[in-house]
C-alpha cells in the first residue's frame, strides 16, 4: 500500500497509447481554439461533430498502427 506522499510504480504505457492522448490533446486544444470555445461540448452540434470524427480518426490511425505492430511481432 502507499505511503502518503509516495507514488507506487506502476504498469509501463505502450506508446500508442502515449500517443493516441498527446494526438487527443493537441487536437482538443486545436479544436477550442478554431471554435473559440473552452470546451467541445460548447461548441455547435455541427462542430461537436467535426470534433468527435477528429477524434474517431485519431483513434482509427492509432488501431492501425497497433495492428502494424502486431502483424510484424507476428502475434
């Protein structure tokens, strides 16, 4: 158990996953900032939807690399 004010380590994080949120993030800060809003949700519907396929074609780009990865690992 941890001590407070101690981090226990944890699980190391795959790099597409790293990726997959610093993408999420740089496009959410993007997104805000073209719809001048603070928030997606604040944004038009019609906005929220460009916001949610930007998203869906992070996501998709990221399943593809994952797949790559595993077809050249062989698993």
């Amino acid at each position: 158990m941890a001590k407070h004010g101690h981090l226990e380590p944890s699980d190391p994080v795959h790099p597409l996953v790293a990726k997959a949120d610093r993408l999420s993030s740089e496009w959410f800060y993007e997104f805000c900032a073209k719809c001048g809003v603070d928030y997606p949700d604040e944004a038009t519907p019609e906005q929220q939807d460009e916001y949610n396929a930007g998203l869906d074609a992070i996501h998709s780009r990221i399943r593809e690399e994952y797949a790559a990865e595993k077809a050249k690992q062989g698993g």
